[in-house]
C-alpha cells in the first residue's frame, strides 16, 4: 500500500467546509484510513461477481397510469388571484 499525501484543505474547499487545524489533521488520519481500506478491497478478487447497482433488488411502488376525468377549468380557477381567459394571471418577472 502506497502512502498517499491527501491535501486536506482543497478536499473542505471543495466541501465548502470551514475546518481548524486540528480538524484538518483529524480528518488527514481519517481518510488515510479509508484509502487504506479502499487499497485493501482493490486486492480482491472479484472477476466472478456480477455488478450490481444495489445488493437487494428494488421494486417501486408505484399505481398503474390510468385515465380519469381531469379538475374542470372553474373549479381550477375559482381561487385564482388573478385569471383571464381560462388562465392564470402572474405577475411579470422577466424583463
């Protein structure tokens, strides 16, 4: 395993985090300690286990499509602010 020099400070730069030295050298040893386990995991061999995206296969949970009658137009509108023509009225944004 091949020590590797971690720059901490660009790593809670990229982070957007705002560490104190002591948490900068805390964190150095930490991650030296997860690439060396990484570097561990690199020595096995996997060549006959298939990829997979997650260990339990997923299912959604979802309801069929299916068509219905939509919200009627009125009944859309009848808390609008503001609406003309069948629409919503909204104030301009955009210049």
């Amino acid at each position: 395993m091949a020590a590797v020099e971690i720059d901490v400070k660009y790593v809670a730069h990229l982070a957007r985090l705002a560490l104190s030295p002591a948490e900068e050298q805390k964190i150095g040893g930490q991650l030296a300690q997860i690439l060396g386990y990484i570097e561990k995991l690199n020595e096995l061999d996997v060549s006959g286990v298939e990829p997979t995206a997650h260990a339990v296969p997923l299912v959604n949970v979802t309801r069929p499509d299916e068509i219905r009658p939509s919200l009627p137009i009125e009944e859309a509108l009848r808390n609008a602010p503001a609406k003309a023509n069948g629409l919503f009225l909204v104030p301009k944004i955009v210049e």
